[in-house]
C-alpha cells in the first residue's frame, strides 16, 4: 500500500463491486415492483370480467372486496417504489457522486504532474513522471468507466420504474 494514499481509497475491485452490488438491487427492486404492478392489473381485469348477475348485495360485497384488493397492492407497490427511490438516491447516486469527485481529483493530479514535467530538466525524471500520468490517465478511464455503468443503469432502472408506475398508476378506476 502506498505511504501517501488515503485509506478509504477504494481499489479497482471495490469500484466495479460496489457498481455491480447497486445494479443487482435496483434489478431486484424493478423485479419486485414488476410482480406488483402485475397483481395490480390482474386484479383490476378480475374486476372488470365479472358478469356480477348475482345479488345486489352480493355484487355490491364482491366489488368493494376487490377494489380493497386492488388498493392494498398499489399500496404495496408504492412503498416499494419509495423503498427503491431511497436507494437510489442514498446510495447509487451517491457512488456516481464520489465517483466525479475521484475523476475530478485525478485529473487535477494529472495537471499537477504535467506541470512538474515542464519543469524538470533530467529526461529520467521526466520518463516517470510520464509514466505516472499515464497510470493517472488509466485510473481515471476507470473510474469513467464505472461510472458510466453506473449511471447507465440506474437510467434504464428509472425508466423501467416509470413504466410500472405507468401499469399501475396509469390504469386505476
């Protein structure tokens, strides 16, 4: 480990982890609300095939039966939307953040660097310092790397939320 490295720098592997942990949980999340928003329509098509030929009362019981239904699982898919929503916004976009902040400190070393290279007479000094703004360089594609991923997927995570609340929200009585 480096002497001047501060010690809650992720590695590589703890970048790429963290980024693959928060697609698998928005993945599970969007699955979860995805299995809701079915419920919500298979109910709301119950619902809507009934011939009701029984009693008045009976109809009236059968109807206000399923609308109860209908309404405790938009409940239920709405909790578990602001459940997904939290994380979202308290961890994925919080690791893209800290993400632009590493790229950010990257390259404002990388113009450090340059800098002592224009400075420096001795070609050896020089050769290394290219080679630490080459390993600069590398670092920070990285990170853009991951960082992209990230956002890629909490992209198509939001846009598949807005469609199930589109089923579920969009389709009510």
């Amino acid at each position: 480990m480096s002497k001047r490295r501060k010690t809650d720098t992720p590695t590589r592997g703890e970048v790429t982890g963290k980024v693959k942990e928060n697609t698998e949980k928005m993945e599970e999340g969007v699955e979860k609300l995805d299995t809701v928003a079915s419920d919500t329509e298979t109910t709301r098509e119950t619902l809507e095939s009934l011939d009701f030929s029984g009693t008045a009362e009976g109809t009236d019981a059968i109807e206000e039966a399923i609308e109860e239904a209908e309404d405790v699982t938009v409940d239920i898919f709405d909790g578990q939307d602001e459940e997904l929503n939290e994380f979202i916004d308290s961890e994925v976009k919080e690791h893209e953040q800290e993400l632009q902040e590493r790229t950010d400190s990257s390259e404002s070393d990388f113009e450090k660097v340059s800098d002592a290279v224009d400075q420096i007479a001795t070609d050896q000094t020089k050769d290394e310092l290219e080679r630490a703004k080459t390993e600069i360089r590398d670092d920070t594609e990285f990170i853009d790397t991951e960082q992209q991923a990230s956002q890629e997927a909490r992209e198509e995570n939001e846009t598949l939320q807005q469609q199930h609340r589109n089923r579920v929200h969009g389709g009510g009585r």
